[in-house]
C-alpha cells in the first residue's frame, strides 16, 4: 500500500478517537496540517550527528489542544516510523539484492521527513511514555532490570538538596552555640529564638527528608539518616522548651514565617517514608495473621453473612402485585392532572377570549430572552477569566498536569527499587571486603602491633626500671595505649596517674577534716542556685546536637568535595567501606594480639625481673562496688507466661477483641487551616483558640515521630500518656487510628466497654495487662487506646454504670506507666468526650501530655466543606456558596458536617450533578436535625482546662504570678501547718 495513503488512514483513527474532545475541529485542523507538513517536508536529513537533535515536522501551536491531542499525535509519530522502518527494510534487501539500484534507494530516508532509525544510544520513545528529561529511570524490555538515564542530572538534584540542609544545619547549630554561651533573659526575646530555631529545623527535616527518601547512593542515605533523626529528635526538644517555657502546648509562629518569608504549609512537620517503607513486609505478614484469626473467630465484617430469610412465593407476588398497582397509579394520576391542566386552560381561553399575538412582538421577545442569556454567559465566562488570571481561581488546564504527578510517582517507586538494589549489594561488599582485607592485610596488622607493643615494653623498663601493667580487656586493652600517642607521652601517663594516686590519699585524710564544713557551704550552695534559678534562664543539654555535630564534620570531611564523576549509577564506593572496614579488623585482631602479648609480659617479668605479677587491690574494689550497684536496682518485673509464644498471645487477644485492627486513616486526611492571627491576639492578651493545623502537628510531635524513630524514642523527652479531651465529633479516634497507621503501630483496645467481663477478678485483670504489655513490648510500636477514659477516673460510678465496673484500670495505670521504659516504643493515648466527669488529679497524674481539640474555626470549615463535597463525588460550581455553609455550621464539629455530606450525596444525586448541580440548601435540612457544640459546653472544656496543672501555670503566668515562687509559698505553708499539728 502506497505510503500517503497509509497516512491519510491513521489520520483518520485520530480524528475519530478524538471525537468526544470539545475542540475536534481544531484538533483535526492542526493534525491535517501537521500531516500535510508530514507529506510535503524537504528532503533534509534529520538524524544528525552526535552533537545535533533529532526533530520531527513542527507541530503548529494550538493552546486549546488538550492532552488526547499529543497522545494522538505521539500514536501517529511511532505508525509513521513502523512505515518508515518497513519502506527502509525493503530498500535494503533490494539494494543488497541488486548493487547497482542501491544509491537509488539511498534517498528514501530524507522523503519521508520522520525521524531515523531507532539507536542503542537513544531509544525511539513509545506512546504514553515520559521524555528522556522528566524519566531519569526505565525499564529495559529485555533484561526487565531499571535502567538509570540522566541519573547524574537527578542526583545533582538530591545533592544540592543535601547540600542546602547541611549548610543550614551548620550555621543554625552556630547559632545555638552563640546563644548558649550568653542566652537571653527576656522571656519574649527567649521564646522568639526557640521559635526562630524551631522553624529553621522544620525547614532543615522537610529537605532531608526527601532526600533521604529519593537517593539511593547507600552509603550517603545511611549519614542522612543519622542527621535526620537528630533534627528530629532536636525539633522535640525545643517544643519541650517552648512548652516550659509559655506553659502552653499550642504556640504561634506567624510573625516568624513573615520575617523567613516562608508560607504556613512549609510549616506542616512532614511524616517520614521509611517509617512505614523498612517495615512494610512485616507488616503485610502482621495483616495476614491478623485476618486468619479474625476469619476463624468469625469476626471478620467482611466473612459475617447478613441471613436472609426465605419468603413465601405468595408473599413475593402479593409485594409485586402492591409495586406493580403503586406505578399504575402514579401513572395514572400523572395523566389526569395533564388532562385537568390542559381542560383549566381551555376554560380560562373561552372567558377571557383567545388574543392573537403580532409575530414581530414574539420575535422581538425572543430576541431580548436570547440576548439577555447569551450576554449573561459571555459576562460570567468573562468574570472566570478574569478570575483566572487574577491567581484566584485554578486554569481548567491545570488538569493535565495530574498524568505527570502520576509519572512522577512511578519515577519515585521506581527509584525505591534502585535502593533496595544498592542496599543488597552494599551488604554483600561489607562481607566480601572484609574478607578481602583480612586475607591481604591481616599479617601485617598483627605484626605491626606486635612491634608497638613490645617497643612499648623496652621504653617503660628504660624509664621506670620495670616492665608495665597491661591494661585489661574492660579497661580497652592496647587500644587504651595507642589512642593516638607515641610510646613516650603513654610513660608520661603512667607517671602522672601513680602521682594522682599519691594525691588522692593526702585528700582523703583532708576530707574528713573539711567534712563539717561542706555541709555548710553545701546549704549555702543551693539557697543561691535557687536564687541565680530565678533570675537566669539556661536551655537545657541537648542530646541531639553532638549527633548533628558528628554527622556534618563527616560530611565535609566525605561528601562535600568528593569527585562521583566515575560513579554514574550512585553505587557504593568501595574506598570508603575499605577505611571503616580497616578499623573494625584492627580492633578485630587487636583483641588476639592482646592475649598473646599478656603472655608475653608474663614471660618477660619471670625472666627480667624474676617477679611474679600481683592482681590490683584498686580493682577488686572498683569490682565490689559495681556489684553493690547492681543491687540497688528495682526490681523486674515476673514474667507470668514464661512458657506461651508471642503468636498465642497475639490470638487470644484478637480473638478477646482487645487488639483491634487500625483504619487505614492518614494524618493527612484531619483536614485543618493554620491559625494566622495566634500572635497578634497573644499580644493583645487574648488567648486563642487552637486551629485543628495546630492540633495534627501535635499529633505528629508526641505520637508519630517518637513512635516511628528508636533512636528518637530513647533521648528525646520521653512522652508516655496522651489525652485527647473534646466534644463528640472532633475526630479524637480518627487521630488515634491516624497514629497508628503512620506508624504501624498495633492497637490494644483498653476501653471500659471492651474490658467488661473479660478477666475477672484482681488476678484475671494483672494477667490480662501482663499479656498486653508483653505483646505491646515485642511487637513495637503499639498504642493502647483507652475510649471514654473519664469513667475511668469517675468520682462517683453511675448506677446503670456499676455493672460495667468502669474504674478497674484505676490503680493499675500509674502501675504499667512506671514500668515503661524509654526502649519501650509504647504509647497510652485517653479520648474523653466529658473529662469534666472525672476526677482531675489522678486523671492529671497518668496523662502526661493533654490536648483540648476545639470545635473547627471558620477557615477550617470552609477547608472542610470545600475537600469533603470533592471526596463524595461532587462538584464545586458557582451556584454551591461554600463560604455561606461554613457561616452557618458555626458550632458544628467536623463528624457532623461530614455525616450531612455524606446522606445528601447519594449516589443517584452524585449522577444528578449535570442536570441538577449543588446548592447550599440541599445541606441545611440536614444540618437543621444536629446540635451544635453550644458555647456552655465549650466554657465548661475551658475551666476544665485551666485546672489542669498546665492550664493553671497559663493562667498564673498570664496574671503576673510566678509559678515557681507560689510553688515555695505552697510547700512553706504546709510545711508550717504539719510542725502545728505535731506540736499540738
């Protein structure tokens, strides 16, 4: 078939799949004079050499073309190029088999005008495929292993990246410093550092968080991470500060993103990847257990089977009989009142006389109808338009950029790939050049500290006359004498320590003389601690900083100025595991060096010295003392089934219904504005509300990070108890379901309702937290949920309660939380809906961390109602005032609004939406049937707060009173009230 011909076909597939499109007709304009282009282009050659593109025909410009355009034109790019390949294919035999009609054949290359011959260097693109410079990685369809393109390019990216936090980091942490050396003593100009500090560490973990998730050099990922749980753990100490320091859990930062020049969303603590990415086989092993047991104890929603009663068939009839009647009937009715409307009209004719129209007047009406329609449309078209290029509203067009994020994410999983690759093969490198260097370069480390040794002999017995004490393995052995010095400063050690030694007994005699005296000074030492306490502010040590420390002079001493020229793919470098590799076989071999030179120096002290060597009174002393130590420690506590596998446990508290399986919710999903007035109304002494923004980056700091990172978890300020305290539909359970699956944590149901009748008695109830905690502790991260928790803490059990017996955790949960460790990545977290209800001391004693959740704000709202109509289904047009409904659900909670939601957009009026669109009174009949959060109920969360022990330092802060001062005058007075009690 001749080539224009085949052509001209595709032509018309195209046109025809771009039927549907609204701009076919530009479309199909723009593919014939592509096409034409196609057919009529000179014979250039545009293959090119190595330093030349290779282009195709110019495809004429179009802005309305949509994103079907270009894949109809990428179809027809590859059908031109299989018609090329196929003319080239039959030149080529004709020209091998006739030599002579070979140069004729040569000019059919350039005739065509299309692109040539697919290369290895460079790959013809298939349709639907991204270019090479938006997909740095693709599949090879040979080997199906992912090929790394421009690698350098993305990795330059990620680099600089790196680069940009770790000069951040460095000068943030000479800031620190600077300012601890002289910290400031004004309570404002405090809080504005910790903030400014705080905000640039957020900044600093945002990057190095992609980073690490995008890199896949194994040996840069693996300082990343050290870095970045250090910022991490960083960012938690500073809100420890902050909170000590304003007595309040929500802080504000408006005036520091304006000053940074940052927006709120850049403030937003983002969850880590590797949380849940290096443990996702477990848990999909974790997820299957978990619905085997559910299945068997027939548990599972999904395994009930609703039973269905068997009807009668005369029963069924009767039912069609009453459906099929019902819609005659209404069919019926239908046609009467079209006969009585149409018999009403007759009537009113015949009174009134039938008045015949002049057809100019009609027209004329129909003209100002029309024109009225047509110019009110061109006006609202106008006014979008407008609003567009304002920055007001987003481009329709904005749409075709949802198939490159889609890409994008590909990119990304396909770069996961890549690292666990890098990974395999950089453990396999570990072992295999260890090896290496232990079979090359063994021997001579072995000699070489052997010779150092003894040279360390001869020099002591020159000097001191007699042979040295080897130090003991505890101690580090020979490593403790060549920490980086020469044989000569190691005597100089020896003789300054016997010196100490000599000095620290004339003390002794002296202590016990001055013994009296230190009491008084000591006395006199904390009266004016306390009073420097008051007046000077000192931040806390970090346990952070020395780990950042670390990580960035190993970057500049590595990373910073390496050359990576020769490695293309971003594999490991085999140099570096070469130096950490030499270090651990020489610590390795040390330890054998040690036992033979110890053996040695014995042999030498018989024969020199004729001595035998006397053990070291001073360590047997320091060996007694150690063991006191250990004594004095608390005791462990009983394992109560010493003889049960964890996975028997795991069942029986499944099948007990006590651990429970997580939704699958997302922090993400607890949809909140930031509150942008927070600092100016502190200013003005009014407290502010907290906006639900504030709320989920509390979350994230005291349940998600924490949980997620070990590291994290142990030196961090340890965060035991959660309480989540707000009205019904605030979403408290959603937040703990939220941390959960951030984390992938298991969830322990510790409910007063859950825990009725299971585990009776004092010994049934230890039993049952022994087994909780068990598991919680092995299959960390957990989190033991406690729903409703005030009727834990009931002052008085109601009487339809006492059944229930709701105050059986009372006693025990100060028991569990003091048996908590900083190893253990377990957290307790109370929802409670009236913790008015409850008694507030102990509930203050369990619940370390307590967060008020308030009822939405008006930019949430509007947030809300705008994300939660689009999940449903629904559009959002100009008829829907979305700004009315968030005025009018003042009051109403976040449960609320989503339950309206979701009745009024059915499915059926989901498929109405074209006809029919959406207005705001189709959600007030149903928001019109709630209760709102009334102000008494909100007053009745705040004086419950403020006697929270927080709240009342808040409170005394906020009136000029100091804390620590009331604290004294408190702790005098009882003082003086129990000597009056004695004394009478």
């Amino acid at each position: 078939m001749p080539r224009p011909i085949i052509i001209i076909i595709i032509i018309i597939i195209i046109i025809g799949t771009l039927k549907n499109n609204d701009n076919k007709d530009n479309n199909s304009k723009y593919i014939k004079e592509w096409s034409q282009s196609v057919l009529e282009m000179p014979g250039e050659s545009h293959h090119g050499g190595r330093g030349e593109t290779r282009r195709g025909p110019d495809v004429p410009e179009n802005p309305d073309t949509s994103p079907a355009f270009f894949e109809a034109l990428e179809m027809a790019t590859a059908a031109c190029d299989e018609v090329r390949c196929s003319e080239e294919r039959d030149a080529n035999k004709k020209a091998s088999s006739s030599p002579g009609d070979a140069q004729a054949a040569k000019p059919l290359r350039p005739a065509l005008g299309r692109r040539a011959a697919p290369t290895p260097r460079e790959p013809r693109r298939q349709p639907g495929r991204l270019p090479r410079d938006l997909c740095p990685e693709t599949r090879s369809a040979d080997s199906g292993e992912i090929e790394l393109r421009d690698m350098p390019q993305t990795q330059r990216t990620y680099n600089r990246m790196w680069e940009e936090a770790q000069d951040a980091l460095t000068s943030v942490l000479e800031g620190e410093s600077e300012k601890a050396l002289e910290p400031p003593q004004d309570q404002v100009v405090i809080f504005q550092m910790l903030a400014t500090f705080y905000v640039k560490y957020v900044q600093i973990f945002r990057n190095l968080e992609n980073a690490y998730d995008q890199m896949v050099h194994p040996q840069k990922r693996i300082l990343i991470r050290q870095v970045l749980d250090a910022v991490m753990g960083r960012i938690l100490e500073l809100k420890n500060e902050m909170v000590e320091l304003e007595f309040s859990e929500f802080h504000y930062f408006d005036d520091i993103l304006q000053d940074l020049k940052l927006a709120p969303e850049q403030l937003d603590i983002p969850i880590p990847k590797y949380f849940l990415k290096e443990k996702m086989e477990m848990l999909k092993e974790r997820e299957k257990a978990l619905t085997h047991i559910l299945i068997h104890a027939g548990m599972d929603a999904l395994s009930v089977k609703i039973p269905v009663k068997a009807m009668p068939l005369e029963e069924a009839v009767k039912l069609i009989q009453i459906a099929e009647r019902a819609r005659q009937g209404r069919l019926r009715a239908i046609f009467m009142r079209q006969i009585y409307q149409q018999d009403f009209r007759e009537k009113q004719a015949r009174l009134h006389g039938e008045k015949i129209q002049d057809v100019a007047v009609a027209a004329i009406r129909i003209q100002k109808l029309w024109r009225a329609f047509y110019q009110f449309r061109k006006t609202i078209k106008e006014k979008e338009e407008e609003m567009i290029f304002l920055g007001m509203d987003p481009s329709p067009h904005i749409q075709s950029f949802n198939n490159a994020l889609l890409n994008a994410q590909k990119v990304n999983f396909q770069r996961y790939e890549v690292q666990e690759k890098h990974e395999e093969e950089y453990r396999e490198a570990l072992i295999t050049i260890k090896t290496n260097l232990k079979r090359l370069e063994g021997a001579d480390i072995k000699e070489s500290l052997q010779d150092q040794i003894r040279h360390w002999f001869i020099e002591c017995r020159n000097m001191t006359g007699f042979f040295p004490e080897y130090p003991t393995e505890e101690d580090g052995g020979s490593a403790l004498i060549f920490s980086e010095k020469t044989p000569q400063q190691i005597i100089e050690d020896i003789i300054a320590r016997e010196e100490e030694e000599e000095e620290k007994k004339k003390r002794k005699k002296d202590a016990d003389e001055k013994k009296g005296r230190k009491k008084k000074e000591k006395i006199e030492k904390k009266e004016t601690k306390k009073i420097e306490e008051d007046e000077k502010w000192k931040m806390s040590p970090s346990h952070f900083i020395p780990d950042m420390q670390d990580g960035s002079n190993k970057y500049k001493g590595t990373w910073r100025d390496l050359d990576e020229s020769w490695n293309f793919t971003q594999d490991y470098d085999p140099e570096i595991i070469k130096e950490e590799k030499r270090k651990e076989l020489e610590t390795e071999i040390r330890i054998q060096v040690d036992e033979l030179m110890r053996q040695e120096l014995k042999n030498l002290k018989l024969a020199v010295d004729r001595e035998k060597e006397v053990p070291r009174k001073t360590k047997k002393k320091k060996d007694k003392k150690k063991k006191g130590r250990k004594g004095k420690k608390g005791k462990k506590e009983k394992d109560l089934t010493p003889h049960r596998t964890v996975d028997s446990l795991y069942k029986e508290l499944v099948e007990e219904g006590l651990l429970i399986r997580p939704l699958k919710v997302h922090l993400s999903e607890y949809i909140g504005e930031f509150c942008y007035l927070g600092t100016t109304l502190r200013h003005i002494a009014i407290e502010p509300m907290p906006s639900l923004s504030d709320v989920r980056q509390l979350i994230t700091l005291y349940g998600i990070l924490p949980l997620g990172s070990q590291s994290v978890h142990e030196k961090a300020p340890l965060v035991k108890t959660l309480l989540l305290a707000g009205p019904s539909g605030v979403g408290k359970k959603m937040l703990v379901h939220a941390i959960c699956t951030e984390t992938g944590a298991n969830l322990f149901d510790l409910s007063p309702s859950k825990l009725t009748g299971k585990y009776p008695g004092k010994a049934g109830l230890q039993m049952m937290l022994h087994i909780v905690m068990k598991v919680a502790r092995l299959l960390q991260p957990s989190v033991l949920w406690i729903g409703d928790t005030e009727k834990t803490f009931y002052r008085k059990v109601p009487k339809n309660e006492k059944e229930m017996d709701p105050k059986r955790l009372k006693k025990q949960l100060p028991k569990i939380i003091k048996m908590m460790k900083p190893e253990d990545r377990v957290l307790i977290v109370g929802t409670s809906k009236r913790p008015f209800e409850a008694d507030i001391k102990p509930l203050c004693k369990v619940y370390q961390k307590i967060i008020m959740i308030p009822r939405p704000d008006y930019a949430s709202r509007f947030v809300l109602w705008k994300q939660v109509i689009q999940q449903f289904g629904g559009k959002i047009t100009n008829a829907l005032n979305i700004s009315c409904l968030s005025k009018i659900t003042d009051g109403f909670t976040q449960g609320q609004i989503v339950q309206v939601i979701k009745n009024v957009l059915t499915d059926r009026r989901v498929r109405q939406q074209r006809q029919k669109v959406l207005i705001a009174m189709e959600f007030i009949a149903g928001l019109a049937r709630l209760e709102p959060v009334y102000k008494e109920e909100e007053e009745s969360f705040k004086t419950w707060y403020s006697k929270t022990p927080l709240g009342k330092k808040r409170a005394n802060a906020l009136s000029g009173v100091d804390v620590d001062k009331g604290k004294a005058k408190n702790a005098k007075g009882k003082g003086k009230e129990k000597k009056g009690k004695k004394a009478k």
